[in-house]
C-alpha cells in the first residue's frame, strides 16, 4: 500500500497532542479534516491507531508512530535536498584570527562547481548550535571534543604554529625555539583561555603561563598587547600573514612543532550535496600542498604525548 503523508502528519500531530483540536491548530486545518485523514488512514491499514473521545494511542499507534515521525522526516529530507542542490552550501567559519579563509578560500577558488556563502560564528559551541538549528550547511574551524553525534567532521589541514615575540624579546635572536624554552613565560591571547582548546593544552603540556585574555580585536591589536611588555609570547600560525613590522619577530617552533588542525563539520543526516565535493577539494588541495604531513616523532598534536628525546 501507498502511505498518503498527509493522513501521517495528522494521525502523528495527534498523537503528540492527544488532542484533535490541538492537532487542528498546529497544522493548520481544521479539526474536522484531521479526524477525515486519521479515519482514511486507519482503513487504509485495516487498523485503529487511537481512540476517540478520551484520546489515546492504541497499540497499533504505539507501533506505528516511529516508523511514522521516520517517514515525514525522510520525505523532508528528500524535497530539502532537492532545494538545497539549488542554492549555495552555507558555510560558517571560526577562528578568526588564525585566518580560516586562507584554507578554504584557495579551494573553493579552484572549484567553480562549489556555490559557497560564507560566514562567522563566533566559536566551535556557536557553529555547532547553528549546525544543528539548520542556519547554515557545513563550518570550517578547529574541532575538539565533545561533539554532538548527529554531525560529522574531516580534518583537512594541519598547520604548524610559531611563537610571536617583540624584537626585544630574549628570544627574538634565535631561528628557532623548542616548547620547553617557552616554560614559564607569558602567553597572551585575546580571549579566555577556558575557551581555547588548544592554547590550554599547549600550556598545559609544556608549563606555559597564559596572561588574562581580552577583546578579540584583530591580529594588529593582539601584536601591540605582546609589544607592552618585552616579556611576551603568543601563538600564530606559521603560513598566516603578519602586518610588516620590524619589531615583532616570528620563531618556528620544534622538537615538537606543535600542529593546528583545521576541519570541516556538517550533519550526518540529509547533508548538503555540495559537501562531497568540498571534501575533494580540500583532499585535491591538501595533497598539493601537504596538508596533513604530521609526524608523531617531530610533531605535537593536543591529546599526544610530545615525542621523547
């Protein structure tokens, strides 16, 4: 038999209210033409799913209802992805100043397939609750757990991190730095550090202090903070662009270089149909440019033990 999906949002609004004018109300119809769906339906299955007056569901509606909330939801699902294929995948990103549009922008640049609309969030809990709001298809940003198990996320790049210090800093001469010559010294960021997975574990693992946090002002108000006081650090990116400046100095970091990981999240249920092509173009590009070279003797990553030497 064919299942008419009308009948089965009626006899499915019903049975969340218990109530046919309650039902009525929240579809839109009247009361009249919900009790005309759930009867046809009910003969149609040769079944009784409620009873009148007192409403409640019988046992065939307590076994029909599942079943039923699964059947709208994937007849939604198949007219949203028809509508989806004719707009653009909604792309939220985070992060802002470790730069996230320098990884996404060079790939969506070699794929005039992808239809992109990019935007913000403020951070990995504000992307992941529009993500499950439906505002926006996919978010690119730096993933930590706990994630919820409706979306699934890729890693796309791994980026090593540099330790940023004014000219004067006892630092600044040297062409590279080890995370143990950065203990004891102050970190800044502008933000609290409670929100920065990965600042925290870095300090955390190699006894660096981190200075109270601030406004998130942009790249040339973070440098003017570390330039306040000689005796700071932070963290950038070692690919992200800096303003030219000759008193700040940028030190690669080894014996581990720690290593940023950037992904891409969407939901697992009825993603968008641009997401697999996404995904091959950050696979494509991450190749190119090795992207994800990590290795776990040279390398730090947050959750791994640094390589011993």
């Amino acid at each position: 038999m064919e299942l008419d999906l009308g009948q089965v949002r009626a006899f499915v609004a019903v049975a969340d209210h218990l109530h046919f004018g309650r039902a009525a109300g929240g579809l839109a119809i009247s009361q009249q033409a919900v009790s005309k769906r759930l009867a046809r339906l009910e003969a149609a299955l040769g079944a009784a799913l409620l009873t009148r007056g007192n409403v409640e569901l019988t046992e065939a509606g307590r076994r029909f209802l599942e079943p039923a909330r699964e059947a709208l939801r994937t007849a939604e699902a198949a007219v949203a992805a028809v509508h989806a294929a004719a707009r653009p995948l909604r792309l939220d990103v985070w992060g802002h100043l470790y730069g996230p549009v320098r990884t996404v922008g060079p790939v969506i640049d070699e794929r005039p397939d992808l239809k992109v609309e990019l935007g913000m969030s403020r951070d990995l809990p504000a992307a992941v609750a529009a993500l499950l709001r439906g505002d926006v298809d996919a978010a690119f940003g730096r993933v930590h757990p706990p994630l919820p198990d409706g979306l699934a996320h890729r890693l796309v790049r791994l980026e090593p991190v540099d330790v940023l210090v004014g000219a004067g800093h006892p630092l600044a001469s040297r062409s590279a730095v080890r995370p143990s010559d950065l203990a004891g010294r102050d970190l800044r960021f502008p933000a609290d550090v409670d929100r920065l997975d990965f600042i925290k574990r870095f300090c955390d693992e190699f006894g660096v202090r981190v200075g109270s946090g601030g406004a998130n002002l942009g790249v040339e108000h973070l440098l003017a903070d570390l330039l306040a006081e000689p005796g700071r650090i932070t963290l950038f990116p070692a690919d992200a662009p800096l303003p030219d400046d000759p008193r700040i100095r940028a030190i690669p970091v080894v014996g581990p270089t720690p290593l940023y990981a950037w992904s891409l999240v969407w939901p697992r249920q009825s993603p968008h149909p641009m997401i697999p092509a996404l995904l091959r173009g950050f696979a494509e590009h991450g190749r190119r440019h090795r992207w994800l070279e990590y290795d776990p003797a040279r390398d730090w990553l947050p959750g791994e033990p640094p390589p011993s030497r």
